[in-house]
C-alpha cells in the first residue's frame, strides 16, 4: 500500500497545483462572464432565465476550458520520459497495472474535485442571481428549475435522472482511466490526445432533463478512449 501510495504522492506534486490554479481561474472567469451578462441585461429591465445565462456560450467555455485544463494535468502527471516520476515509478517493485491503477485513483480524485468545485461555483452563482434578477424571476424554485433545464446545471447535478448520473460516471471514469494510461505511456514518449478531445467535446450543450443522447454518447466515447489507451500502454512502455 506505501508504494501505491507514493505513485500518488508523485502524480499530485507534479500537477495537483496546476489542476486547482486552473480551476481558480477558469472559476473566475465563468462567474465574472455570469455576472457581467446579468448585470448588463438586468440594467436595460430585462432578465433572463437563470439557465440561458449558464448555457450561454461563453460561460460554458469557462467550464470546458476548465475540466480540459485538469485532464490536461492529469495526463501529464507521469512526467514524460527521462524525468524523475518516470524513473522512480519504473523502479518500483509495482506491476504495471498497479502503477495505472494509482494514477487512475488520482484521476478519480481530481476529477471528483471539478465536479464538487463546478457544481459549488453554479450553486454560488444562483444565489447571485437570486439576489440581482427582478421580482418576476422569483418564484422561489428558480434554481430547482434550472437544475432540471439547463445542460450545464444538470449534468453536474442530475437529480432523479438516473440517466443523467450514468452518463456523468462514464464522462469521468473513462478520462480518469485514460488520463492515467496517458501518464504512463508519456514515459516511452507518448502523448495521447483522446482525453483532451473528449473533455474539449463537453462544451457542447447536453441538455436539460430529457436529453440524455449526447451526454451518453459522450460517456460512451470516453470509455472507448479508456479502452484504447489500455491496449496499447504495454506495448509502449519500456523500462527506463
């Protein structure tokens, strides 16, 4: 258990920092986006829904540049060939498929963050429309309700949409796994691109409740690329 212990030692220290700067500064940038549209709108007596404005374009690039930025971090956690993460882990009495599996709980652990800090700040944000949108707006379930017809709202929080929550789990299981095999292949000098391209895709809106096609397929996608990243790690990582 130590030495599983010490892949995620070394895989935190490498891009942990850089995995929260991300989401401190794409965080910022949706919030600002949300409150800058609010404002404006509001200013010229005409409030939008509460899901517009967190499916509007801009702020859903917040989000996807975000989740991006993290897989991004998880994948290059290894450290790449011929640095001290490769030469370590290379060197521990651990099979192969102990090393993925503690960057693939890393991975889970990290994307486990997105989602808890995602979810917080589009909480954080109904409140700030609760407080500037007009008294039309309130009927005292907006949030209830956009968390039911916005894409962005429920895919972080499904509600009774069993479907929903499928989805979300393939999403981040598979690039958990993917990002953990792209870790290890860094170390022949391999940088594989599946996760990245399938967190790049989450910035198309999945829809409110009813929708779940794309949001499956998407999930479905991300488990392939877990898939694929597996088959081809054995043949492509060596000894250092």
């Amino acid at each position: 258990m130590r030495r599983q212990s010490s892949i995620l030692a070394m895989a935190a220290r490498g891009s942990l920092w850089r995995a929260v700067l991300a989401l401190l500064v794409t965080g910022a940038a949706g919030a600002a986006v949300f409150a800058v549209q609010l404002h404006r709108q509001t200013v010229d007596a005409w409030t939008p829904a509460l899901e517009a404005l967190l499916d509007g374009r801009l702020f859903r690039l917040t989000m996807t540049v975000g989740l991006l930025a993290v897989t991004a971090a998880a994948c290059f956690s290894g450290g790449g060939r011929g640095s001290r993460p490769d030469y370590t882990a290379a060197r521990l009495p651990l099979p192969l498929w102990q090393i993925v599996a503690a960057y693939a709980v890393y991975g889970l652990l990290l994307y486990a963050l997105v989602w808890a800090f995602q979810l917080g700040l589009v909480l954080g944000l109904c409140r700030l429309y609760d407080a500037w949108a007009g008294p039309e707006m309130q009927n005292g379930q907006t949030a209830f309700l956009a968390a039911y017809r916005s894409g962005v709202f429920h895919s972080l929080l499904p509600m009774a949409d069993g479907g929903r929550w499928l989805a979300s789990a393939l999403l981040y299981g598979g690039l958990a796994i993917s990002s953990a095999s792209a870790a290890v292949r860094s170390w022949s000098g391999k940088w594989p691109v599946g996760p990245l391209v399938v967190a790049a895709l989450t910035w198309f809106n999945a829809g409110g409740v009813g929708t779940l096609g794309w949001q499956l397929l998407l999930g479905a996608a991300s488990v392939i690329v877990a898939g694929t990243g597996l088959s081809r790690l054995r043949e492509e990582v060596r000894p250092v």
